[in-house]
C-alpha cells in the first residue's frame, strides 16, 4: 500500500471513530428526552456527518452495500416484514453506529488482507503470514494467535480476542525492537533496561519514535493498554469490561501495526 491510501484509511478511520463516539453521546441524549429541541438539532446533525462520510465511502453509489445500510437505518419494519418510513430515534442510532462499525472494520482490514476492495462486499480473507518477523520462531506462534484472535472476535469472546491482540501486538513491536539496533534505540529515548523488562506502553512508544511504526496505536483503547497488568497473577488487577468496540479496535490498531512492520506487503 501507498502512503498517500494509507493516510487517507487512517483519515477515515479517525473520522468514524469520532462519528461512533458522538453518537453513542446522541443515543443516551435520545433515551434521556428525545423530543427536546436540542437532542433533535444534535441527531440531525450526527446523522448528516454520518451520511457524508458513508456517501464519499459509497463513493455516491446508492446501491452500494454501506449506502444501502446507512439507508436501511431508518426504515422500520410492518406487521407484514415490509419496510416503512418512521424508526423510533435510539434504533436508528443504534442502526448507524452498527454502520459505523463495519465501515471501520472493511477498512482497517484493507489491502492485503484481501483479494479485492474490501468496501465493495465482494471479497475474501487470506491468512496472515508473518514473514517480516526476525525471529523465525515466534512466526508460527503469531501466526497462530492471529488467528485465534479472530475466531475469538467473531464468537464473540471480546475478552480474549482483545487480550491475544495485544499479545500480538507486543509480540511483533518487541521482535522489531530487538533487531533496531542498539544506536537507534539510543536516539529515541529508550530506556537503559532490557526491553523485555520495558512496559507494554513504553515499547509502542519507542517503536514509534524511532519509526519502526506510525502512530496508529493511539487508538487502542485504555483496557487494551492496561491488558498486562489485569492477566492472571499474583498482583494482578481484575480485568475490566471489554466491549465489542474495544476489542474490534485493538485488532484494527493491529493491522495497521502488521503493515507498518511489513510495508512490501
């Protein structure tokens, strides 16, 4: 992938991400009084951004799958299954922060991962491989956790699926960190210590200083960020709650993170 599609797929992702946390604020505004003149004026305009952002996607196609869904979000089913105007305000919102969410997701896992756009509905997912990974062992272990990570996902298990990205995560920044060098850690602030005694957090941050990675990890969630310190153990913490979207995020920031790594790709 190019720089220039790369920039404008984080661009986007920033976008739906800040879309899907307004309306979240929208949601609990509707549930509290949704008749207020206020509420209507921030729905309406929550919902006008969204169909922005979903048209340029869409790129004006109104047949495409995610201009179909975002219209379908304010449709309200009959008696008979057919389809008729006026949804009740909190499901339209609950319906486009599911848009959302998928339009986040085709496009985090975009290039590689695919044989095709993955926007356009029509493609099929290839296994990740690993190749860039210096130490020919690990490979197979993240290979392995990858996927596993996935399946977790989809069924559903966010918990899991958030912790085994992390692990991942830390698994492939540490391996890059390891075959860096010695003088470039030096020049971006790394500690004097082991860099496996180096916190989780510290880690992404070197690697991103000295330009193993871009700055994608600023998306991950704080519960993926604090994921060591709430894992089993003497002194460990009890692991928070992890939504669908933290756990969907965290893979996300993965991917971004596997095509930093591994730019030929």
């Amino acid at each position: 992938m190019d720089d220039g599609l790369r920039a404008q797929i984080e661009i986007y992702l920033s976008r739906l991400d800040n879309l899907a946390r307004r309306g979240r604020d929208i949601r609990d505004m509707v549930e509290a009084d949704h008749g207020n003149s206020r509420t209507i004026s921030a729905v309406r305009a929550w919902q006008e951004e969204c169909g922005v952002v979903i048209n340029e996607l869409s790129g004006g196609n109104k047949s495409h799958w995610l201009a179909r869904a975002f219209s379908a979000a304010f449709l309200m089913r009959g008696d008979n299954g057919r389809a008729t105007e006026g949804a009740a305000p909190k499901d339209i919102a609950d319906r486009l922060l599911a848009v959302l969410q998928k339009a986040a997701a085709s496009l985090a896992e975009m290039t590689d991962d695919h044989h095709s756009d993955p926007l356009s509905g029509t493609y099929r997912a290839r296994t990740r491989h690993f190749d860039f990974v210096h130490n020919t062992e690990l490979r197979r272990v993240v290979e392995q956790a990858y996927l596993d990570s996935r399946s977790a996902l989809e069924s559903k298990h966010y918990d899991v699926a958030l912790r085994t990205s992390c692990g991942v995560l830390e698994a492939i920044v540490t391996d890059a960190l390891e075959h860096a060098g010695a003088e470039k850690l030096a020049s971006s602030s790394a500690p004097a210590s082991k860099i496996a005694d180096w916190p989780f957090e510290t880690r992404l941050a070197v690697a991103e200083k000295a330009g193993l990675i871009r700055g994608g990890c600023a998306r991950l969630p704080a519960v993926a960020r604090a994921y060591r310190d709430n894992t089993c153990g003497e002194g460990a913490s009890e692991m928070p709650r992890v939504t669908e979207r933290d756990a969907r995020v965290t893979g996300q920031v993965l991917n971004v993170v596997i095509r930093d790594l591994d730019p030929g790709r």
